[in-house]
C-alpha cells in the first residue's frame, strides 16, 4: 500500500537501504522479542542518517520508543497512511507516477484495518483499532492492477480475513467470488481466520473457496487446546468448534494444508490445559503450527494476570508442542513423495534453486532456473517438515 504510494508519486524503490534516499519501516510489536528487533532496526538506521518513516503497530502504541531511538523520525501509524504521500512530497516533492510493480509475481492485497474480536493478550487490537474493512470495489480494482502488473499470486490478508464485511453488510465468501471470476491465470491465499468468525460464513466461504483460483489453505489460529484457557483469552470459541470447523473443510477438500498458530504459557494455563492443547494437535493434524511462547504485552488484561507460568515451564511446553507440531508435519509430507504435483514458481531459493506452490500452498523446491510465474509437473523426491523437493517432468 505505501510502497504503491510512493510509486504514485513517480518514486521508486532501491535496491538497498544503503542507497535509499527515504526508508519506510514497518513494525510489528506483537511479541516481547519481535519489539527488541523492531528497536534494534530504528537504531541501526538512525545511526546512518537516513529519513526515516516509522509505520505499523509500534507507531500507533509505542512512538515514544521510536522517539526515543530515532528522535528525527516521522511516526506515521495505521491510521494516518493517508497523510503518507502528503509527508513524501512535502520532504521530496514527486514526479510522474510510475507503474505499480508486484513483488515477484506475488501481491498482498489487504482488505480491512482491525478486528472484532477482544483478545487479552493481544496489543494488535490496540494499534490497529476496530474492524475497517476497505470497499469491496477498491479492493477489486487493486487486484486488477496487481494482475496488469504481472502478479500470478494473490495474497488476501487483514488481521483476521473472516470478519471481513461485518461492518459493511458483505462478507469474505462473497469477496472471494468476485475476485475468482477475475481473468487470468492466477492463484489466491487466504490469510488469517478466527474460528468464531469463520463459523459466521462458512456457508458463504466453504463453495467460493473450492473455487481453482484459491489455494486449499487455511490458516486457523487455534491458540490453545483447553476451553478454559480459551475463554482466559476471550477467544470466543471452544476446542471443539475449532475441531468441527476443520472437519468440514477436509470433508470439502481431504488434502488442504493446515496452518495453526498456539501460544504456551498462557497466565493461569496448567498441565492439564496444556495437555489438551497436545491432544487437540493431534486431533487436528495441522501440517504447520506457529508455536509462540506467552508474551506479555502492556496494556493488554493478560499483562495484569497474577497467574504468570514460569518461564522454564512455559518454555518446556513450547519445545513439547514444537517437537509434535514437526512430528506431525514430517509424516504428512512424507506421504506425497512418489506424488506428481503442478507448482506455480513464485520464488527464487538457496543457490541455483527455486520455489514453487502447490495447489495446497505447500513449498516445492527445485534446481531448475524455471522463470517466476510459470508452471511445472513435479514428481516429490523426498522431504522435510517444512518443504517439499521435487524434480520437474520433462513435456
Ligand atoms: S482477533 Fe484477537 S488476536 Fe487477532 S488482532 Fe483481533 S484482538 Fe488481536
């Protein structure tokens, strides 16, 4: 969105920070460790002189850390990306517009602000507000640039994509429909679904997301296993509901990729909590499970809980819930080898390879210098939690 800005206003973008005239960073303070890095950013670039514009979540919570450490920097948070382009020109003035180039041949499309949920543990809700979701209309005009463009990789994201349109009488399955019947040869990813909210629409979402254009992925943050941790963290759901939810999808489609994020060591969580997180994942079988230690973040109700885990506890089930979330994924994808899959190619790897996505968004490499965008038939060699390896079969 900022960097489509700046190319409206006939800037472009370097190929380093070294060589920039302006750098934009973009934080992110969901976690304790994330903010340490986010600081260490602020600092390393104040110390080169540079003009700084200080965008995302530390902007709208935190600015007097960024002041702190960079006292020049322009603080511009979410809710003020419409004085961007004004606080470019004023600095650099701005030329022609130039024409909007994807990354790669992949796009991120955001299609709202905010949430409707109340998590406890969550500073997200605070920087970014209530639920905006942008104009379906807007959003279908950037696809359409994104794809002029040369993008063959949609990427649908917001905080939580399933309440997309509470707040304008529409809804995600509905968006999704339109953006399918777009022309072209191209593929969605849809982000982040809370639970509650995909139980709203699953009847709208469930159809429009069989559709060929849209990965069969989902992203599910399930966060703990025990109802009564869950209701501690005002996710408004029960472990069993989750369960439910990912039934249907698999009964919609059997081979979808899961991906769940849990946090362990949530205040107040104890074994028998945490077991039932164990026993959920191996209910659920997710193939990839963002395993986060509890941070507490200031400001949110988790942060005043008298029932802090200890940090050695919480880091055991961290490493317990790791260790089964690798175990899990190994077994699934050890099963497609042998298999002939088509990949669309969207990223250059490691060395003289490169990276390509199934229909389920799982990551094949290969050691073939196909061009970004293209497709190929794969046969899977072999495997590891995280990737697949494949070898192209010849026309
Ligand atoms: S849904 Fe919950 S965790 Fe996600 S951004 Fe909103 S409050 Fe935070």
């Amino acid at each position: 969105m900022l960097m489509d800005a700046l190319s409206s206003l006939g800037h472009e973008a370097a190929e380093n920070a070294v060589e920039a005239d302006l750098i934009v960073l973009n934080t992110c303070v969901v976690i304790k460790t994330t903010e340490n890095r986010m600081i260490k950013r602020i600092r390393e670039i104040s110390g080169q002189r540079k003009h700084l514009v200080v965008t995302g979540c530390m902007a709208s919570v935190f600015p007097d850390k960024i002041v702190k450490n960079a006292p020049y920097a322009k603080i511009v948070p979410p809710s003020q990306y419409d004085t961007f382009s004004d606080l470019v020109t004023s600095t650099f003035g701005a030329g022609p517009p130039l024409p909007i180039t994807p990354d790669g041949v992949t796009s991120i499309l955001p299609i709202a602000q905010g949430c409707v949920g109340s998590c406890t543990y969550c500073i997200t809700r605070r920087a970014r507000g209530r639920l905006a979701s942008y104009p379906e209309q807007d959003i279908i005009e950037d696809a359409k640039k994104a794809l002029a463009g040369g993008s063959r990789e949609l990427l649908v994201s917001s905080q939580d994509t399933a309440c997309y349109g509470f707040d304008q009488g529409t809804d995600l399955g509905h968006l999704l429909r339109r953006l399918t019947a777009l022309p072209g040869d191209f593929r969605i990813r849809v982000g982040m679904m809370n639970p509650d909210n995909l139980s709203k629409i699953e009847d709208s979402f469930i159809p429009a997301w069989l559709d060929g254009k849209i990965y069969k992925f989902i992203h599910l943050p399930v966060q703990s296993g025990s109802d009564h941790i869950l209701a501690e963290m005002g996710r408004g759901y029960r472990a069993a509901e989750v369960a439910r939810l990912i039934g249907r999808l698999r009964k919609a489609c059997p081979e979808m990729t899961l991906s769940t994020d849990v946090i362990a060591g949530f205040p107040g969580e104890t074994s028998d909590d945490h077991l039932e997180t164990v026993k959920l994942l191996k209910e659920i079988r997710p193939d990839i499970v963002n395993v986060t230690r509890f941070s507490s973040r200031p400001g949110t109700p988790a942060h005043r809980s008298r029932e802090k885990v200890p940090g050695r506890i919480a880091k055991d089930r961290s490493r317990e819930l790791s260790e089964l979330r690798f175990d899990i994924a190994r077994e699934i994808n050890e099963r497609l080898v042998g298999s002939t899959l088509e990949i669309l190619i969207t990223e250059v790897g490691k060395g003289d390879s490169m990276v390509g996505r199934t229909s389920t968004y799982k990551p094949v490499v290969i050691k073939k210098a196909l061009p970004l965008g293209s497709k190929a038939s794969v046969k899977i060699t072999s495997s590891t939690p995280t990737h697949l390896f494949g070898k192209c079969i010849e026309e």
